[in-house]
C-alpha cells in the first residue's frame, strides 16, 4: 500500500510541532506543508525578542534542511484557499491541488481588530508575524508617543516593545477596569499599575476608543467619555480571531464566536479532517497559548500512528515577566470565599502581591495570583495540580518559611512522579530524576536526554531545582565545581594552588584534578595561575582560550584584531599617526572603540608578531582586549580643559590603568574617572569608578554595562588619591581571589551574603582582617607586569606559533576573503 | 563483503612543531587538517580544520580535553565552544554535527596523516 498523504494547512508553532512529533514517531506518511507566511515556523512566543537583538534566523525553530531531511514537501507563502471534501483535494493560491488522506487545520488565529472609525489610518498596527513588528519599527523610528490598545498579556508586551524602541511616552488603553482581566484580581491589577507605572507606563482603565483620528495618519484617540489623547502610532491588542475562514468554507463545524469545533480527538465534522493550535475550538474553548497547541498536535499524532489519547482541555495557568515584574496565575485564581479561604500577602513598598485560594477544609491549594515576585510559581502550581496536601501553616507558601526547613524544596521532592514538569515537552517529575539517576549533572545534560526546559524556557528553575534535589537524596553533593575534573570551587582551587605553589595546569590537574581537562577548567585554572604568580601566559598557550593563546580577539573568518593600550583614552599624534601606518601596512580595518581606544581588525595570524613589533617600537604596549583582565580605565578630559572639571580625571585614569594593566580576574576589568558629577566618563558604568567631588573622589564598584546593566555602588566617599588606591587594591584583590570563574564584579556582589554592607567592612573595616595581605598580593602583581606581546616579539621560539599552516608557515589561510566597506575592508563571511 | 581502503601516509610535520597538548593546522593540497599532539595522553589525533558550527577554519586552535567517565578525547571549538570527538568525530554538545577524523602516526619525530 501506499504511504498515506497527510497535509498540514499552516506552518505555525503548533503546525511545526506536529510534524515534528509525527516524524520522529513514524515514517509511515508522506507530508506537505502549506503556510501562508513565508518564512519557515518561528518562535512567537518570543516574538518580542526581535527587538532586543534577534533575528528572524534565531527564532526560527528549525531549518529548510529539516524539512528535507525528514521528506516533508514544504510550501511557503501559498496559503490553502479551498477544501473540496469531496474528491479530498486541498488547492493553493498558486494553484497546486493535492489529494489528501488526512488533513491537519492549524491555521492559528489573527489579532482581532475592532471596528472603530479610523482603524485603517496609517500608524495602527497589529502584533503578531515578524512582518507586523518590521512595520512598528520602521514607523517607531519617527514616533514620540505611542498606544497600545488592550492591556492583556499581549498588550502589555507590545507596549514594553514600544519602549524598547524608544517611545518615550507610551500608553496602555483598556476597556476593562483592570489589567490582565483574565488572569489577575483588581488587587494584583493595582498593584502591577503602581510598578508598570515606574517604568514609564501611562495606563488608562475603563477606556472605550470611539475614534482614531488624524488625516491620513493617526494623530489622536478620542474615547467614549469625551476625552482624547496625542498619540503617533497605535498597536491593537484587544484579543484573537481563530482563523476558520478555510474550514467555514468548507462546511466543518465552526462555532458563531470563532473557531472550528473540535472533538476530544482534535476531529473536526470531518472526520478525516482535524484541527489544532488556536483555531480549534474545544468544549467552547481557544485556547491561546502554545503548550495546550502542543498537545492536541500530539494527539492527532497518537491518533494516526494508532495510539490511544484524548483532550480534556488544559491548564491556563502562566508565569510570566511583564517589563521586568513577574506576573503569575495558576489553578483556579478567582475563586472567593465562601467557595475558599483566601490568604494575600501585599507589599506596596516592594510592589508584591500574592493571593492563595485554599479549599475550606484547609488542605488542598486551589490556585492564585502572584505579582512582583513569582519565584514560587513552579511549585504552587505543582502543589495544585497535584492535589499536594498543604503544610499546617499554608501562609508559607507566600511567605517563605521562617526558620525550620524550607518548604520550596521538600515540597519539590516529595511531587509524584508523574508530575509534569515542562508542560511544552510533556516531561515528567520521574523522567527528569531517571535522567539524574543515570549521570545527567546540569540543565545542558537535562535538555540534550529529556528536551525538558527546551519549549518556553519557564520550567529550567524547577528543572535546576530538582536536579540539585535529586543528586542531594543521592548523597552526591552538589556544589559550585569547576567541571567534571575539579571538585572544587575556583575560591578553593585557588587557595589551593596558592599552598601549594603549584605552577602549571598539568601540576594543578595531577594533584586535584581527574581526566585531561577540558575547556572550562583549562582557561579556569590558567587564569588563577597568572593571578597568583604572574607567569607568561604563552608558556603554557595551549591551556588559554583561543584569544588568549594568540594575544587577539579572534574574529569572523579567522582573523584577529589588534588593540594596543592607550592609557585613559590620551594619545600624542606621532603615536596615531604609527597606529595609520600599521593599519595601511597590514591591510587593517580600524575603529574607535567604545572603550576610548582604537581597533584593528583583519589581521592575519601569520602577520601579528610583525604589526606588534612596529607598535612596541613605537612606545606601545598590549592593550590585553583579549584577555580577563583589565581592559581601560575611561576618563572625561577633567579639570586640564574642561570648565566643569573638579579634577585632573585623566592622570588619575592614566596611573590606575598603569597600575592595574596586566592583572588577570575572573572576568574582564573595567574601570572609568569623571571630573565631576556630569559623569561625562560613566563610571558608575564600570567595574570600579571613580567621580571626584570637592573633598576627593567617590569610589564606586561593582558596574556593569553589557546584557543586563548596573550601576556601581557607592563604596567610600572623599577620599584622597592613595586612599582610593588602597582601597581600589583591596577590593580587586578579593574579587579575583573569591569569585567564579567568568562573573563579573556586579553578579560577585549580587551573589555577596551581606551585599555592598559586607563588601564595605572588609574593604574599609577589614573585618576579615586580610587587608594587608591583599594589598600585598596586589603590589606582587603590579612589580611583575610585563608587556606580554613584547615577551612575544622578542622569542624566536614563541614568535614560531603564529602561523596557520604547520607544514607551510609563509602561507596564510586561503579561506580568509575580505569585501571593500567604506574605504576599509571587512571579512567576507 | 569486506572492503579494504586505502591508506595512504602523508608526512605533515615534525613532531616538535604541534604544541604541547594543543593543535596545529597542516594544509594538504587544497585541505585543511588539524592534528592535535595530546602528550598528556602519548596521543595524536587528526580532524577537519573547518568547524561545521558556523565554517570556521579553527579547529586547530582549539582546547583538547575530554569528557565523560571513558575519558573521550575531545576539542572544542574556539568559536562557540561546541565539542567533538577526536576519536569519531561526533559533536559531543548535542548538535548533529560530525567531522572528519584521520589516523595519524609518529615515527623518528616526523607525524604522518593517514588520507583514505
Ligand atoms: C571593540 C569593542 C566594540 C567597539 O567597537 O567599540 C568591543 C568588542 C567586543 N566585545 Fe565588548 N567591546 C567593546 C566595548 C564594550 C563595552 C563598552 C565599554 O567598555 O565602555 C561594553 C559594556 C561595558 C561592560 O563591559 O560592562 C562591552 C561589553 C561586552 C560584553 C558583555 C559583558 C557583560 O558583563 O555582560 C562582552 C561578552 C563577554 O565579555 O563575555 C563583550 C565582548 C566583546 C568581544 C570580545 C566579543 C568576542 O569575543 O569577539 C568583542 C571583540 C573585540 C575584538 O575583536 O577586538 N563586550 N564591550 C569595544 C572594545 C573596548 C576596548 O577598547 O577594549
Ligand atoms: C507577541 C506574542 C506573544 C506570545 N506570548 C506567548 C506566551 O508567552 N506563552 C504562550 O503560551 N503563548 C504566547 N503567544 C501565543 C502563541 O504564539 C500561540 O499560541 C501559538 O503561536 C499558536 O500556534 P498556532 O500554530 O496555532 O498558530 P500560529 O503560530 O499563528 O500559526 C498559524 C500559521 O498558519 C498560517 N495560516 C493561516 N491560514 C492559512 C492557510 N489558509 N494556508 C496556509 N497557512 C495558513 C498563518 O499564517 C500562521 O503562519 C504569544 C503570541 C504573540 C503574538
Ligand atoms: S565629567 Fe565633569 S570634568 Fe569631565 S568633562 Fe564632564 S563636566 Fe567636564
Ligand atoms: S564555529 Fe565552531 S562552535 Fe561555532
């Protein structure tokens, strides 16, 4: 007999699923894919992250070869318009016919758009395809004021988009008289209000919009109680649309409200024709959330490959972040008493609210809402879903324990096995634990053997926690380790080293150590070594990261970029004008950088001993932009010319990058001096920063720019110039010998028991009692800089290791191509 | 049925020349080869230079190591760190990759590669 033709109309989340699903469980079928868009199914769910620096390649959830691979005929950007039932025949718009045995509906839904006067005016958009969000930002580059219309989940979103795009004054307009009337209480509505409203959010309840108005672009909305608002642009999100346009049209069932009815088996009035994702309509419901999408694609996928299982329908709840406040509804979240017994714990300080709704004979957890903190989410959830019998004092559940065991954990362990832990992937408690049991030791593991924690990310807190959980009931003890080969803590192999004046990686390895390494502990253990004792680190070049062995930053194609130091940003022009003659010489690309330096990118690896020892000669030494370690220390030009200026920011910038150039850390090392509280060098920008103020200079630490940015905080106050050093000694000296390996002086501090209270009496009151010895450490360290290139470019021995070709070392990687780019270069890639 | 290949040894360099527990790249005609000198181990191992990750040519530069209770020898990739397999050429993080791997044999100081 011949394969059975199945054809899936929609090439959406829920549509990919399905053949996912269906390949990995049978190659009994032969499959064709319709979608309307022409892209291959992305991830929608994270749709939102289009902005903040994804492409439209990130979210894609697999590749035209998949399709290939598995012999799935894929046709994009030809959307289905007819069913005829009965020759069975699909026909697209550009007019394939194809028979089929089975047909799969999973044609999603359309944001729904209300009839108001006006909507078709330029400037109004819908939130839904990478299309819609290309036309926002276009648009929103040109915009000031900004409205989203529906404060629901998806509202909400789209307006954090708006601000993200840099719509300064964006609004929210609901109709209802609060936020995310479907999933939270007036009390938590309030609440999330207050905190959204911090963040620059203007939100208008109970508001109905009678009319977008303006030429023929938006201009403002006027609402039902007369009054109106200044807007430029406006994204609608007052709910979804199943679309059952196709299935209406063929005659399936579809409900007067939307969306085409299905039975517990996904089957629509046909029987060969099924539907699934959030144009089904099941039991008078859509369900408009991926996991419930997820499951009826499986079931359909049981269905033909003759298993046995069915719909019930699916839990709603979600957590979920709302610009940076957590915002959580599980189980049944408005039940009231006298139904239950409710206990809030609210916060207005903080910005938290918490309700739970309990059986009345106190043992059971029906459901709740959490806003402003929704750590416990994952397992309330569990607790109600599992029909856990609640703790004599439920109040913990929000509150926390205080003192005793904490419940979160025992609370986890003690779920039943078949608890489902990530909903997207159907993965259970056991299958999570089994996996434990078998070797699995981290969240990377846990994905590769069970796909939990791959769908929507939510569930990877719980999955940590119950790996920890479970390895701990093993008796096997779970720490902070480096890798498979240590057992240690960086803070204990560090020590340990120290004790033992243990010199190289293979010594280090021989004596703590188990296996041959690998490439976490090899740059680990390199970069304590350099911090303790200062060596040359391309003796032992073959335990660096691949930047570090070659004293570059590696780049696309597999050229290197060379940046020389240029102490506080000062540089005389005889030195910029050696840095153009090397750049024409070599062939370089060059950049200012953001670090007030200068760039050369495209160097060849053959070609970086002769660029290194032109800039050496010239007075330059290595700027170490390849290494952890300290990058620059920025300055603002200071009291020397500026009329602001408290003062000389720049000499100061310039002895603290001198002092500290060289020192090896966890994690790279930035440092900034402004002349006066203008802040024109942003060091509270930076690791360590320094602004100097009528009395000295205020010492901040532990900044950070990067993803997820911070402020320094303040450590001291007025202090003089070798106080600030001290001081500067003291603290980076713990920070190398006390943090893990790759943190950053701000995730060390946010890690800190005590915080920047502790940081301070250790620094200033030594409380440790330490000082001495660290500031010690530190000056060892500074006595032993060395200019590492020039180490480099005086040895015959090291300059050999930079070549490409072993066996032909003139010749330089033939695969490196280069395009012209406004008068430079860039690699060709 | 048996087939038997074959191999022919081609010299690629001197054994001094692969760094310590590191790698070095050796171009053979139009092919780029990456031979590892595990000394830790007393091994050598060969692979493709391209990493099938994003194409780069690194693979030779490098960290080896190796993984897992059998101590599978393996390197990374300088780029994204994704591992593989000296011995198969399996990707060991999980994606679907494979490299080419070579034998390779060492006699009086001169490393020879195995091309099939
Ligand atoms: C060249 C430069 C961009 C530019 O053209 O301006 C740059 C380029 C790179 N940055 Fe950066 N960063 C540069 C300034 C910055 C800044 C701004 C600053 O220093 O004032 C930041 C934010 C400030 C901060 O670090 O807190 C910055 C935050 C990062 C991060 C995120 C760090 C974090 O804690 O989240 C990374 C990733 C990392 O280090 O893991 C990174 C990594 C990188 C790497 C090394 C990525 C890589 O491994 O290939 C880039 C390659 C450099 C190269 O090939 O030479 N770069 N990078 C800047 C060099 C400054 C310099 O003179 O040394
Ligand atoms: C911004 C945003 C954020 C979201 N956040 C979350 C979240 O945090 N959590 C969550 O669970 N869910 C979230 N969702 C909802 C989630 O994305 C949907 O539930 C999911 O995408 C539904 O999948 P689907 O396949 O049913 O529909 P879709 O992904 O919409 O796919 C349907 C596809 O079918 C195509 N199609 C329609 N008609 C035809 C035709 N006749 N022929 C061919 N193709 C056709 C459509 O063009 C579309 O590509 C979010 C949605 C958006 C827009
Ligand atoms: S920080 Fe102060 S001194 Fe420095 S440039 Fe700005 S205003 Fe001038
Ligand atoms: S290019 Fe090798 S891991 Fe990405």
């Amino acid at each position: 007999m011949s394969q059975p033709t199945i054809v899936v109309v929609g090439n959406g989340m829920v549509g990919y699923k399905f053949c996912e699903k269906l390949v990995s469980r049978s190659a009994q079928f032969n499959i064709i894919v319709f979608g309307e868009e022409s892209r291959i199914a992305y991830d929608r769910v994270h749709l939102s992250e289009y902005f903040n620096g994804k492409s439209a390649d990130d979210l894609s959830l697999s590749t035209l070869s998949w399709y290939a691979d598995n012999g799935i005929a894929l046709h994009l950007d030809d959307p289905i318009q007819e069913i005829n039932r009965i020759d069975k025949t699909v026909h697209s718009l550009k007019g394939t016919v194809i028979k089929y045995d089975y047909l799969v509906l999973a044609t999603g839904s359309s944001p729904f758009v209300p009839n108001i006067e006006g909507i078709e005016k330029n400037g109004v958009f819908v939130y839904r395809t990478i299309e819609d969000l290309d036309l926002i930002r276009d648009y929103a580059a040109n915009a000031k004021v900004g409205a989203v219309m529906g404060g629901g989940l998806l509202g909400l979103e789209a307006a954090k988009a708006l601000i993200d795009l840099g719509i300064k004054e964006t609004h929210v307009i609901e109709f209802a008289p609060r936020l995310m009337p479907r999933q939270i209480d007036s009390a938590g509505s309030a609440m999330l209000q207050s905190k959204l409203k911090q963040f620059g959010l203007s939100i208008h309840l109970n508001k109905s919009t009678s009319e977008i108005a303006g030429d023929d672009k938006i201009e403002f909305l006027k609402f039902n109680d007369d009054t109106s608002l200044m807007v430029d642009m406006l994204v609608i999100s007052a709910g979804i649309r199943p679309r059952d346009e196709l299935a209406k049209l063929a005659g399936l069932q579809t409900s007067s409200r939307g969306g085409i009815m299905v039975n517990e088996k996904m089957q629509t009035s046909d029987e060969c024709i099924f539907a699934i994702g959030e144009c089904a309509l099941y039991n008078s419901m859509i369900y408009g959330l991926v996991a419930p999408g997820y499951e009826m694609a499986d079931i359909v996928v049981a269905y033909l490959t003759g298993g046995d299982k069915f719909f019930y329908g699916y839990d709603m709840s979600t957590k979920l972040k709302l610009i940076g406040v957590d915002v959580a509804s599980f189980g049944d979240a408005f039940v009231t008493e006298p139904e239950c017994r409710t206990i809030v714990f609210e916060d207005t300080h903080k910005g938290i609210y918490k309700r739970i709704n309990i059986s009345n004979d106190g043992k059971y957890l029906l459901g709740g809402i959490l806003v402003g903190e929704a750590e416990a989410y994952n397992i309330l959830l569990q607790t109600v879903n599992n029909k856990i019998l609640l703790p004599p004092n439920p109040e913990d559940l929000i509150l926390g324990s205080r003192g005793g065991e904490g419940v979160e954990g025992a609370g986890l362990m003690s779920l039943p096995d078949d608890a489902l832990i990530c909903s997207c992937e159907a993965v259970s408690k056991l299958a999570i634990c089994s996996a434990v049991n078998e070797g699995a030791s981290g969240i990377d593991d846990i994905k590769k053997c069970t796909k939990a924690g791959t769908g929507c990310g939510g569930c990877v807190p719980l999955v940590k926690d119950l790996i920890a959980g479970t390895m701990k009931a093993n008796g096997q003890y779970v720490k902070n380790v480096i890798c498979e080969h240590f057992d240690y803590s960086r803070q204990e192999l560090f020590d340990m080293v120290k004790i033992n004046k243990l010199k190289n990686y293979d010594l280090v390895l021989d004596h703590f150590g188990k296996g041959d390494g690998c490439e976490v502990c090899k740059p680990a253990v390199a970069s304590i070594l350099s911090s303790l004792w200062n060596d040359v680190i391309v003796k032992q070049d073959t335990i660096q990261d691949s930047n570090d062995r070659y004293l570059a930053n590696i780049q696309k194609g597999g050229t290197y970029s060379v940046v020389p130091r240029i102490p506080g940003g000062e540089i005389t022009p005889d030195k910029l004008i050696v840095i153009g003659q090397v750049a024409k010489r070599y062939g370089l690309y060059t950049k200012i950088t953001g670090g007030q330096r200068i760039d050369m990118f495209g160097a060849h690896v053959n070609d970086l001993p002769a660029i290194w020892e032109e800039l050496i000669d010239a007075g330059f030494e290595s700027g170490h932009a390849y290494g952890k370690s300290l990058r620059t220390v920025k300055s603002c030009v200071g009291s020397t010319w500026c009329r602001y200026g408290l003062h000389d920011s720049v000499s100061f910038a310039i002895e603290i990058e001198e002092r500290y150039k060289g020192v090896r850390s966890p994690h790279k090392l930035k440092g900034g001096v402004s002349g006066c509280v203008r802040e024109c060098a942003e060091a509270q920008a930076k690791d360590f920063g320094i602004i100097a103020t009528e009395k000295g200079w205020n010492l901040y630490v532990c900044g950070n720019g990067g993803s997820k940015p911070q402020h320094a905080q303040l450590l001291a106050t007025d202090i003089d110039s070798a106080t600030c050093i001290k001081y500067l000694d003291r603290f980076l000296m713990f920070y190398i010998k006390t943090a893990d390996p790759l943190t950053r002086t701000a995730t060390w501090l946010n890690k800190m028991d005590g915080g920047i209270a502790y940081l301070k009496n250790v620094i200033i009151n030594n409380s440790l009692d330490i000082n001495e010895q660290l500031e010690e450490e530190m000056q060892d360290l500074v006595n032993t800089y060395h200019c590492e290139w020039k180490e480099v470019v005086e040895n015959d021995e090291l300059r050999k290791r930079f070549v490409h070709f072993i066996n032909a070392p003139e010749e330089k990687d033939p695969a490196i191509k280069f395009e012209p780019m406004r008068e430079q270069i860039k690699a060709k890639w | 049925m048996e087939t038997i290949l074959d191999i022919e040894w081609v010299l690629a360099c001197y054994a001094d020349d692969v760094p310590a527990n590191g790698g070095a790249c050796v171009k053979h005609g139009n092919e780029q080869i990456a031979i590892y000198n595990f000394v830790r181990r007393g091994e050598w191992y060969a692979t493709q230079n391209l990493c099938p990750h994003k194409q780069q040519m690194v693979l030779s530069r490098g960290m080896i190591g190796s993984e897992g209770d059998s101590c599978e020898p393996k390197v990374a990739c300088p780029f994204h760190k994704k591992t593989f397999s000296l011995l198969s050429g399996e990707c060991l993080s999980g994606d679907e990759f494979q490299i080419k791997t070579y034998p390779v044999r060492v006699e009086d100081g001169k490393v020879y590669i195995g091309i099939v």
